[in-house]
C-alpha cells in the first residue's frame, strides 16, 4: 500500500471511531456512569461526568454530570442547571431537589426521585464557578478574582464543548436553568450564547428558553421588598414598620445608610429571632446565633458588590446581603462551631449529609472525578474559597436583551423572605411589558386531587413571553419543599402547555 494511501486510511480510522464515540454519546474525555454507591441496582438512564472546557488561556474547567431524559431522549429539549451562591454545587440540586437521585440522611445510601426532572427532559447539571465542587482552574489565582462576566462567558463556552462532545444535542431546544444567584448566572450566560451565536460560535445553541427560581434580580427591587415581608409575615410589627419606613424616608435601599435606617434594618433582623429566612415557617437550628453578625462576617470574606456608575466596592446592609448569597463561608461555619454538623449552604439548612456522600473515594471514583477539589477541605455544598464580585446590580437589561429571543419562566416560592415574590414582581413591574394574563390561580392534579400550585401573571414582549409563578408553601428551593408542584410546573413550561 502506498504512502498516501497508508495516511488516508490511518484517517479515516481515527475519524470513524471518533464519530463512533459521538454517535453513542461519549468521547474519552468522558466518563459512562454505570452504578452508584449506595444506590440498590442499575442507573437506569445513561449518565454521563466529565470536565467540560471554560477557558483554554487559563486552563479553567468545569465539572459536569449529565442525565439523559426517561420520556424521550431522542426529542426532549437540553436543560442546563445551575445552583446559586456565588460558590454552590449544581450537584446539591441534583442531589437534594430536582435531580434522579437525592442523598439520605445518612450519607450512605441514596433514592431514587419520583420527581426528577429527567423525567421530561435531558438534563445538565454544572458546578461553577471555577473553583466549586469538583471544578478547577490551572490558574489558581483565578478563585480569588471570579465575577459576573467571567462566569457567563465560561457557562457559554463549557455548554458548547458539551456539544462538541454530544452532537445529537446540536440544534436541540435548549433551556437555562438556575436558582437564588442563578438569576444573576442564568440570565447574563444566556444573552452570552445569544450574542455567540450571532457571531458564528460554534456549536450553534438552540436556546430557546430560561427558568430562574426565587432569583437575584434588581438590588433596589429585591432589597426594598424585605423589610414588607417581615411585615406582611407577622415577623416584625406594623407600628415598627412604619416606624422604621419613616427613618428610612420612604426607600430602605436607597438610605440604608443612614443612622436611624440603619438600626431599623439591624434591629429588624434580629427581631425576627432564629427562623430560617429562606423558609421562613421553619425553625433554624443555629441557636443563639445573631443572624445579622454571621451575615455580616460572611460577606466581607467572600463577596462584594460594585457600584454600576464607579465600579468601586459598595457598602450595603447585611440584612439586604442575604439574597446575594446563597452560601456561607466555611471559615464562619468553623468560627461559629457549625462544622461538621452544619454544611455551608443556606443558613438553616443541614447538607452534612449531601458533602459526606460526594467526599467519598467510591463515589468519587464512581463519578470518574480525576483530580482533588480546589477546597482543601474537599468537596463542600458551597465553597468558601472564592472571592467573587458581583458586576450587575441588576439584570432587568438583560431580561429586555433577551425577550425578544426566548421565553422566560421566573417562579418564587412565596415562603422565601431572602428573595421574596414582592420583590421580584416589583422588579418585572420597571421592565413595563404588556400584560396579558393577569394575577390567577395556576393548578395541577396530584394524589390529593386538583391543587393549587400557586399563582401567576403573564407578559409579552416582542412576540415573546415572561411568565411570573408563586409555588404556594415553598421557600428559596422550591423542589426541596414542593417537588410535586415544582415539577409539572417545570414539565409544562419546557412542553409549552404553561400553566
């Protein structure tokens, strides 16, 4: 045989069987989940892990795992998911909301979720920032320098490596998905792959659509809206709410600084005592914790907020810090003597169970994870070895960018003080969309027969839609508390049949 023959066959050797790994939805960069400690049989759905690329010049990778849909893998759309922070595992969604498989209590074994989002759909879920969870960057300085931009143009270019990786998924309807500070990441990555895929990047993302759950959006909008749930919800009183909307002039945000707003705002939160803000029906284990201080502590460490005139850090509240952060400082849990009883997520929320299941050498390996967490401590619901800035103040520039491209599904558990309803309708309210449904009943049949899921309104812009939910009886997670309701809403959003 020839030279030039020898090479074309050697070619077309290499090209066959990379277009075989493709075709059965795998690549050697990627790792076949078979089985999972703790879990009593077969998977079930084909699931893969891996780490997909965020960013070549800095070596900066993002974990993933994915799970193919029950219903119909061939046709069902590509979701994407995200939790919040800054600086929280997708993999706690995953493993505590939505996902196939939720951690018991124990940390050993794990359950299969009648809930589970698969169930209607092909579904991604990615750690990141770098830096969270099983993700890494070769530039460690990067942890200490991570920001709203950074993240969204990692989130693009990662989804498209996956595509690269899984070409049946080009061309697919897909859908960002996200909660708490995924209102921030959900929306800026999607203008992101909007604007790539106006440039020619490639792979081409069918992006069709976004679902943000009780999610950061306006810091005036959401910060104003707290002090009125404390009110409305019988945390503080009437007479010292009107006490405190006088010394605050009308606008607690705008004049949080002041002397007399200020010991409004810090006493308010204290008054509320040690009920879980993100829940507010349920009791918080931290007790003879001052809520404020530990807020206060944890937002110095690990985050801060910039000025959208002067890009200059700004001074804001503790009480209004806690819907920017979903997540608390591993240093405050240890300072605090929550370790290792209370993870650092939420405040009130234990998931000492989900970071004892995922730190495990046979779940690790099970998960094909080849390298050691950036965290020292190992992997952690929410990491607290990132510094982070948030750029935007608000999203709702984003909101208007995007509307004329994609639907948008904002919902909010209405039990949630941290990123309440009020706020987030008050937010929707500035964009001044046309309404065309207004407030009503949305309803769904479960065992108990037809319920009440919650509440909705509809808007419209530019042919698109922006459809605002309430989940009646859920918090800041709303699948953790109503994953009945929290999934056929999911399923008739992605099937167009909303709600």
């Amino acid at each position: 045989m020839k030279l030039r023959e020898t090479v074309f066959v050697s070619l077309w050797l290499v090209s066959f069987i990379m277009m075989m790994r493709y075709v059965n939805g795998q690549t050697a960069q990627d790792h076949l989940v078979t089985q999972l400690p703790g879990l009593s049989g077969n998977i079930g759905v084909k699931s893969y892990t891996g780490y997909l690329l965020a960013n070549a010049t800095r070596g900066r990778y993002l974990f993933y795992w994915f799970f193919e849909s029950m219903r119909n893998p061939s046709q069902d759309p590509l979701v994407m998911w995200t939790n919040g922070g800054p600086g929280c595992s997708s993999l706690g969604g995953e493993a505590s909301e939505h996902g196939l498989f939720l951690v018991n209590a124990d940390g050993a074994t794990i359950t299969r979720n009648p809930y589970s989002w698969n169930r209607v759909s092909n579904i991604l879920y990615i750690e990141q920032p770098v830096g969270v969870g099983f993700s890494y960057s070769n530039s460690t300085d990067d942890y200490q320098n991570l920001n709203d931009v950074q993240a969204a143009s990692d989130m693009n270019n990662a989804l498209r490596d996956f595509l690269t990786r899984f070409p049946q998924f080009i061309g697919r309807e897909t859908y960002l998905a996200g909660e708490s500070y995924g209102g921030v990441y959900v929306p800026t990555t999607a203008y992101n792959i909007v604007e790539g895929n106006g440039k020619g990047q490639q792979p081409y993302v069918n992006l069709v659509g976004i679902l943000v759950g009780n999610g950061v959006t306006d810091a005036e909008a959401d910060s104003n809206s707290i002090p009125p749930m404390m009110k409305y919800h019988s945390l503080i009183s009437i007479k010292y709410y009107e006490e405190g909307y006088k010394a605050c002039q009308g606008d607690f945000y705008a004049n949080q600084n002041l002397p007399a707003c200020q010991k409004f705002l810090t006493d308010s939160s204290n008054a509320m005592g040690n009920i879980n803000p993100y829940y507010i029906y349920d009791s918080c284990p931290w007790l003879g914790i001052n809520l404020q201080q530990k807020l206060k502590t944890t937002q110095e460490m690990t985050f801060q907020v910039l000025d959208p005139k002067t890009q200059q850090p700004v001074k804001i509240h503790p009480l209004f810090q806690m819907y920017k952060h979903g997540g608390w400082s591993k240093r405050v849990a240890n300072e605090r003597n929550f370790a290792p009883r209370f993870e650092t997520d939420a405040p009130c929320v234990p998931n000492q169970s989900i970071a004892k299941y995922f730190r495990r050498l046979d779940v690790q390996q099970a998960l094909g994870v080849r390298r050691k967490t950036a965290d020292p401590n190992g992997w952690n619901i929410c990491t607290g070895i990132i510094n982070y800035t948030q750029v935007y103040s608000t999203i709702l520039p984003f909101y208007a960018k995007l509307l004329p491209h994609i639907r948008i599904l904002v919902y909010s558990g209405d039990t949630d003080m941290v990123v309440n309803g009020l706020g987030t309708q008050a937010a929707i309210d500035k964009l001044q969309l046309q309404e065309t449904s207004s407030w009503r009943t949305w309803e769904f049949d479960s065992a108990l027969g037809t319920v009440v899921g919650g509440y909705i309104r509809k808007f419209e812009k530019s042919g698109k839609g922006l459809t605002f939910i309430t989940v009646r009886g859920a918090g800041h997670m709303v699948p953790l508390v109503k994953p009945d309701s929290a999934f056929y809403m999911f399923k008739n959003f992605i099937d167009g049949t909303c709600c």
